[in-house]
C-alpha cells in the first residue's frame, strides 16, 4: 500500500508535472487532468495547492 503525498512533497509534484506538460506541449493545450495524472495525483489536490499557494 503507498500512501498519499502531503504537503511540500505533493506541491513539487504538482510543479514537476506542469514544467514537464509545459515543455512538451503548451500553454493553450494545459489542464488540470493531464497534470494530475502526470503527477499520478487527483485533481482536487491540484485545487487544493492553487488555492493555498495563490
């Protein structure tokens, strides 16, 4: 059983998957489902960061 990422390790997840999806595709083609599967995490955390590091 793995368990779930939280907090700082999550975030640099998040952000590793969206400068990944950025340099293979681009701005206009991003979302929120390809990152979160990207960083093998659910969109609602993805919300989440938005909203607590805005």
């Amino acid at each position: 059983m793995t368990t779930r990422r939280r907090g700082a390790l999550l975030t640099r997840a998040i952000y590793r998957a969206t400068l990944e999806e950025l340099a293979e595709s681009n701005l206009d083609k991003l979302a929120f489902d390809r990152i979160a599967a990207r960083a093998s995490a659910g969109k609602a955390s993805l919300y989440r960061a938005l909203v607590d590091h805005r």
